[in-house]
C-alpha cells in the first residue's frame, strides 16, 4: 500500500478529501492511473482524492455518522432517489482494498467540478456541468477503462469518477 500526500506524486496530483490528509493506494493501481494519466493529453491532469480508508481508523466515526446524517438528509431532498442509497453512501469498496480510488479532473490547470453541493447536486445540474466538458470526461473515462479500470454504474458516482481498478488492463 502506497502513502500519497497533498501535491505532485510522480506525475499524478492528489488532494485527498476533507478530513483526509492522504491517500492509500495499491502500488498496482498507482501505477495504472500514471498509465492512464499518460494516454491523455497535457491538458487533462488526473486528481486522486480518495482510496483506501480503514473501518476502524480515527476517521471511521465522522464517515459513520455524516453518512447517517447524509442519507437523512439525501431522503428528504430526493425521496424518488431511495434506490441510489447503497451507490452514494457505501463504502464501494474503499474499507476493503486500495483498489478502489476516486479521481477528479483538472483542465488547464482548473479543478471541474461537477459535483459543487456534493452527492445534493440535482441530476439536472450535474448534467449540465458534465455537458459543458463532455469530451474532456470522455476521455478520462476512456483512459481510465483502458487501463483496467471500472466507472461505477450511478450517474453521481461516476461524475466523481468512482472507479474500480479491476487487472488485466494496460
């Protein structure tokens, strides 16, 4: 398991999520998204925010708890959502293995955001923003699948491209 802190880690950016002050990474999947990063032109930069987080650490009480409040609250906002519940607020996959990574874009040098109020951005919004740099994702999906990697099925997830790293890629 490789340690990534804030900043440039051989070609690949990180920015671990909030309360994060790293990411885990299996050494396999690091070198797949520099593999990925590799298939894409200057432009694009690959954002590494999340990976393998232990049930158990300091951390696994606030993420229990700001899920519990989360789908509360997710419930009242989007009631006809319910069946999204598991895809937005489980683990997919992050408590088992450093396999499992979420990754942002940067585009000449600017974060995209296509998520701005997190997993509450309406899917009409996050159509539109995914809309405005519809190629730009594209490729990154494309990158990324090339090099073993799998998008994860909901719409939301994969707009914070919550991705699989499943071998025999590259």
């Amino acid at each position: 398991m490789m340690i990534l802190t804030k900043g440039d880690n051989q070609g690949l950016r990180v920015a671990p999520r909030w309360p994060s002050s790293r990411v885990l990474l299996d050494r396999e999947v690091f070198g797949q998204l520099l593999s990925a990063q590799s298939r894409l032109p200057d432009s694009i930069r690959l954002l590494v925010t999340r990976g393998y987080e232990h049930k158990s650490s300091h951390l696994g009480f606030f993420r229990t708890l700001s899920r519990w409040l989360g789908i509360r609250l997710f419930c009242l906002c989007y009631p006809d959502r319910t069946d999204e519940l598991d895809d937005i607020f489980g683990s997919n996959g992050h408590d088992l293995d450093g396999s499992h990574v979420d990754v942002s874009i940067v585009f000449n040098g600017r974060r995209l955001r296509f998520l701005p109020l997190g997993v509450f951005t309406s899917p009409a919004r996050q159509a539109r923003l995914k809309a405005r740099h519809c190629t730009v994702v594209e490729q990154v999906m494309d990158a990324l699948r090339q090099c073993g990697f799998k998008i994860h099925r909901n719409h939301t997830e994969s707009l914070q491209m919550h991705c699989d790293y499943q071998p025999a890629g590259c």
